[in-house]
C-alpha cells in the first residue's frame, strides 16, 4: 500500500462534502423557485385522502429537492390549520419517498458531466431573460456542483484504501450496524442534509471502504438526523404542528427499528432489487455504480415500505399520536390560521387571512351576542369578561393587519395583491363592530348602576336589531369560511337595509311611548344611543359585502379550495369560538 497525503485526503473530502451540499441546496431553491407557488399550491389544497397526500408529497419533494423544506412548509399549513394533521401526516410519508429521488440520481454514473452541466446552468442564468430560465439554469448549475462535489469525494475517499488503519477502522465499522445508524444520525444533524450525507455514504461504499450493511446503516441513521429540522420549525407553534414535527421524528424512528429487527431480510431485499457487484473488479465504474445503485435502492426501498406501512395503519397512527400531545391551547389566544412561515406562500397566506377574518366575524357575532344579552340582563352580566373579549378582537385585528403588510413586503402575484386594500377594511370593519359592543356594555352598566328601566316594546325593539346584526354576521363568517356563494353579498345589503327601517321604527316607537307617557325621557335617550350603535355594526358589516359583491374582496376558486380541504376543523373551532 502506498503512503497517505493526509493534507489532500481532508481538503478533497471537506471540499468535495461542501460543494456537494451547495450544489444540492443551491439545485433545490433553483427547482423551487422554478416551480413557483404551484407547489404550494398543490400542497395547501390536498384531498382528505392520506394516500393522494402521499403521492403528491413524493412528486413536490422529488421537484424541489428538500424533504425538510416540504416537511417545515407541512408544519407552518398545519398551524395555520390549512391543513388537517391526517393529511399533513400523508405529505411526510411522501416527502421521505421524494427525497430518494437525489439518491437515485447520484448513483448514476454521471460526474463526468458535472462540469457540462456547470456550464449550461451558468450561461443560463447569467444569459437568461425569463426568471424561469434563470431558476432552471440555476438547478442545473446546481446539479453540476452536486456531481463535481461527489467527484472530488470520491476521489479523495478512494486514497484512504491506503491507509490500514483507516482500512481497520472502518471493517470494524461494518460490523457494528447500529454504530452506523447513530453515525449517520449524527452526520445529518450536523450538516443538515440528508441527501449529502447519504452522497458521503456512497462514496465509501463505492471504494469498497464499508460493506453494504454498515451503508445501510448510515442510511438508515440519515433518515433519522433529517428530522431535526421539522423539530426545530415546530417550535413556538401550536400543538397540531407540533405533532407533525414528532410524527416525523416516529415514523423514521419506527421504520428503522424494525429494519434493523427484519435486517437480514431487507438486505436480501435490496440485493434482489439491485445490480451485483460480486464479478465486477473493485474499484472499476461499473463496481461503483453497482454498489451506489445498492445504497440508492436501500434508501428508495426503506421509505416506501415504511409509508405503505404507515399508509395502512395511518388512523391509528394519527390517534395515537393526539392522544399522547393533546391540543389544550385556548380558541381565542391571538390569530390561529396566519403563521409566519406560509409569507413565502402567497396563495396559502391569503387563504390563512381569509380564515382569520372568518374567526374574526365569528368573535364579533358572539360579542354581539352576549352584549346584547347583557344590555338586557344587566345584572347578570360579567361585563369585565366581555371587555376582555373586546380586547381579544383588537389584538386579532393588529396581527392581520401586520400579516397583511408583512405579505405585501414579499412578492406577491397581482391576483393577491388588488384584494389587499379591501381586506385591511374589513378587518377594521370587524374591529369598529367590536367597539360598538363596547359602547353596549357601558350602557349595560349604566343600566345596572342607574336602575334604568326599558319597556317591553323598548326590549324586543333591540333584539330585533340584534337579530339583524347577528344574521349579517352569520353571512359573513360563512363567506370567509370557504361556503361562499353569488347571493350572500346581496343578503348582507338586504339586510343591512332592514336595520336602518328597524332602527327608524324604533326611534317613532319610542317618540309615541314618550308622549303617551309609558316611558322616561333618560332611558330613552339610551334606547336611541343603542339603536344607533346597532345601526352603526350594520353599516361596517355592509362595507364587507359591499367589497364581496363588487369583487374587490372575494374568495377565488383557488382560495376556496384550500378554504373547504378543511371545513370540518373550522366548523368545531365555530361551535368553540361562537
């Protein structure tokens, strides 16, 4: 055996470890941009059906090149609850298939067209005049980068067959499988990419330097270090993405305990899937790609057992997983669909502001509701309580709008972007409603604390108005839920209408109850104060369908479906929240 440059052996495998995860990384955010937010798109508006979820997470992951990309996306839907967990447990099983695409790719004998490639995706991007020319230059650039890195690996690991200690130490690496898994565990975690580790895996399996099972293993322990990604995105989130993120962690964890249990059966299994090595002259092309092609179908091959198992028994799984990380947030704390994460989704972040300013109308029509209630009980009412809920709708309505303005620092296609003056309205439309409910508890207290009394007339005249408000409202919500259809705007407006002819009515009602001496002038100057408050929640509801039906505020075909992929969820967090 002849000498180590051990100087050229670090340089060439350091160097040839960073280009590799440049170009990968460099590759996916080029494939990414070139796909656009149609994507996102597919992703935010998945079917109920676990399994299309896993289809359709394998094709996205496999385009962009990132399972932890597509994962930490998953999470920030799941928080904005665009997305049950029951799907988003689909998208994960997929995003660990798609991430195998790379794998395979890199088994292919194909370095010698690193630089080739280089040299297209430079010109493209440097010469190209459409962004999707450029985006695409860039991942073919980066798919240059990623084979001359793996080039430069391998060279550089191929001179440590000189070496018999490293020889030594790594035969008895081969023997230790599970010192292989946690070393590929711990290789991801530190360089943050499950794809390059598995890149360094296959250069020292190609050189004969690990046996097939130690390569296993550290493909087995890259599926788990993936993980931590997700783990770290989910922190500060709710419950539900907080599952996802350990749903990652277990289903990788899961899968690899029972390879390693099953480990002399899914051995065989790869081998029979793969070409053999065993008449190839080690060291030769065609041995490497033969051993490469081995580690490539074992990561291919674990990912898809492991989501058709999970695929199975996924209701089980999603079950289990509620019930051991329950979600005992409060409804009204704060926003609940608008996560920071879902800014560099247009299409996603605009759904989650319309399903805010859903939940938005629907606090409203419960304040309403109980400042009616206490207007007309007034010593029953906790009205500290209902000035707390007050409070909760001011502060919702300041973390839409800096939503909505954080949305608008980002590029965002027209289509988003022309409805955005009508929505800041709308959310100040809902927060006014709140503040004339306000105005109702203090007349409550003075009420209670003066000993006003109404008459019966007096009473069912601000029901009715109440009624009216409150139907307003219902229609709101139901537009801003995904169920909105042509004739509610025109509802709104009809009924908006009504309001300013109940509020007129109970004004002369009120003028022919004083003169005839069936009430005092004090108490009815509350009543009108009242009337005109209710009257006042009619008009900034009226604002809202007013933008609906002249299209300046609307939900579109694309926000609608992303919208009803969740009804149910919305409708128990309605029987919560009304």
């Amino acid at each position: 055996m002849g000498e180590c440059n051990w100087f050229d052996i670090i340089a060439g495998s350091l160097g040839g470890v960073a280009l590799l995860m440049f170009g990968i990384r460099y590759m996916g955010d080029g494939l990414e941009s070139a796909a656009g937010d149609a994507m996102r798109r597919i992703l935010a508006a998945l079917t109920r059906n676990a399994w299309m979820a896993c289809v359709v997470g394998t094709v996205v992951t496999g385009i962009v090149q990132s399972s932890s990309a597509v994962t930490v996306m998953v999470v920030g839907f799941v928080n904005a609850q665009l997305m049950t967990f029951r799907q988003a447990l689909g998208v994960v099983y997929g995003a660990n298939i798609g991430t195998t695409v790379t794998g395979q790719i890199m088994a292919f004998q194909v370095t010698k067209a690193a630089l080739p490639a280089i040299a297209i995706g430079f010109a493209m991007t440097l010469f190209g005049k459409r962004k999707v020319v450029k985006d695409i230059g860039q991942g073919i650039l980066g798919f240059g980068i990623l084979f001359l890195g793996l080039l430069l690996l391998k060279d550089s690991v191929a001179t440590l067959k000189n070496s018999p200690v490293m020889v030594e130490i790594f035969q008895n690496f081969s023997h230790n499988i599970v010192m292989a898994v946690v070393a590929g565990a711990l290789v991801t975690v530190s360089i943050q990419s499950s794809s390059a580790s598995l890149g360094i895996t296959m250069a020292l399996a190609s050189q004969n330097l690990i046996s097939l099972e130690a390569a296993i293993g550290l493909m087995l322990g890259d599926n788990i270090g993936t993980c931590i990604t997700a783990q770290l995105a989910s922190i500060g989130t709710h419950a539900t993405a907080r599952r996802v993120a350990l749903a990652h962690v277990l289903y990788n964890v899961f899968g690899v305990v029972l390879v390693l249990v099953l480990f002399k059966f899914f051995v065989p299994l790869v081998t029979m899937i793969s070409p053999h090595p065993d008449a190839l002259q080690i060291g030769t092309p065609a041995y490497q790609a033969a051993v490469q092609r081995q580690v490539a179908n074992s990561h291919t091959l674990f990912n898809v057992l492991n989501a058709l198992l999970f695929l199975t028994l996924n209701s089980y799984y999603a079950a289990f997983l509620e019930r051991i990380m329950p979600d005992r947030r409060r409804p009204l704390e704060g926003a609940v669909h608008i996560d920071a994460r879902l800014l560099d989704t247009p299409l996603a972040a605009a759904a989650a502001v319309i399903r805010e300013l859903g939940r938005m109308a629907r606090l409203c029509r419960g304040l309403v509701a109980r400042s009616t209630d206490a207007l007309l009980a007034p010593a029953e009412a906790n009205i500290d309580d209902l000035r707390a809920q007050d409070k909760e709708i001011d502060q919702l309505q300041r973390a839409i709008t800096n939503y909505v303005i954080d949305l608008m620092e980002r590029e965002i296609p027209d289509s988003i972007s022309e409805h955005v003056p009508a929505v800041l309205h709308a959310v100040n439309d809902l927060e006014r409603v709140g503040d004339h409910c306000k105005n109702l508890l203090e007349f409550a207290e003075q009420r209670r604390y003066e000993g006003m009394v109404w008459t019966p007339a007096a009473e069912e005249d601000v029901r009715s108005m109440a009624s009216l408000v409150d139907e307003m409202l219902a229609l709101t919500v139901q537009a801003f839920s995904g169920e909105y259809s042509e004739d509610i705007p025109e509802h709104i407006l009809e009924l908006e209408k009504r309001v300013d002819r109940e509020t007129e009515l109970g004004r002369v009602g009120h003028m022919e109850r004083l003169r005839n001496g069936e009430c005092l002038p004090l108490p009815g100057v509350l009543l009108m104060d009242t009337l005109a408050n209710y009257e006042k929640m009619g008009d900034h509801v009226r604002n809202i369908g007013r933008a609906m039906r002249d299209g300046i505020i609307k939900v579109g075909p694309e926000l609608r479906a992303v919208l009803e992929a969740d009804s149910t969820d919305d409708s128990e967090a309605s029987t919560v929240e009304a």
